[in-house]
C-alpha cells in the first residue's frame, strides 16, 4: 500500500508541477491515478471489515459503543487515512479531467 501511495503522491507532484500538460500525459496520469484508487478502496474496505469485527467484538465484551469506537480508530488509523486520501484523490482526477477538456476544447476552438 505504501508503494502505491507514494506513486499517487508522486502524479499530484508531476502534474501541479507541469507548466503546460499535454493530453496524452494528463491521460497517463488519470489512468495510473484511477488504477490506484482502485487498489486503495479495495484496502479500505478491508480496514472497514476489521473495523467492524473489532466493534463487534468489543461490544460483546460489554464495552459501550463510544468507548469501544475510540478503540477500534486507534488500532485502525488506516480506514480514517484511506477515506481521506481516496475522497482527496478523486478531487485531483476531476481537476485533470477539467484540464483534459479544457485542452480538448481549445484544439476544437483553433481547429474551426
């Protein structure tokens, strides 16, 4: 998880650091980025799930809801952690796709 969520760090980087991204780049970027996201849900349900078992298992054992949700987000911190960067990752890929058409629609506009 952590290679990928170096990579996703690494495309934000590339693309607020290009001065003029091309189409096929920006391409690049949305694939590779979509591809992780992906990757990352898959995890963060895995969290959600291990999330619930402890839930359920600590209040079983007669701790109250409250108590046993501080617990379970601190031997969790990961399902917190995907939620953001997942939601955050999905803002970056609508921002490259508004660049996308904004290219599109200049080369629409020079072209008539």
């Amino acid at each position: 998880m952590n290679k990928q969520l170096e990579r996703l760090n690494e495309i934000v980087k590339e693309y607020y650091s290009s001065t003029d991204p091309h189409g096929e780049q920006l391409t690049t970027w949305m694939k590779d980025m979509s591809s992780i996201l992906f990757y990352l849900t898959t995890e963060q349900v895995k969290a959600h799930e291990l999330w619930n078992k402890k839930m359920y298992l600590g209040t079983q054992a007669g701790s109250s809801v409250a108590a046993q949700t501080i617990i379970c987000d601190k031997e969790v911190p990961e399902l917190y952690m995907l939620r953001k960067i997942i939601h955050a990752g999905y803002k970056e890929l609508e921002v490259m796709r508004s660049s996308l058409s904004y290219l599109k629609s200049e080369r629409v506009n020079t072209n008539e």
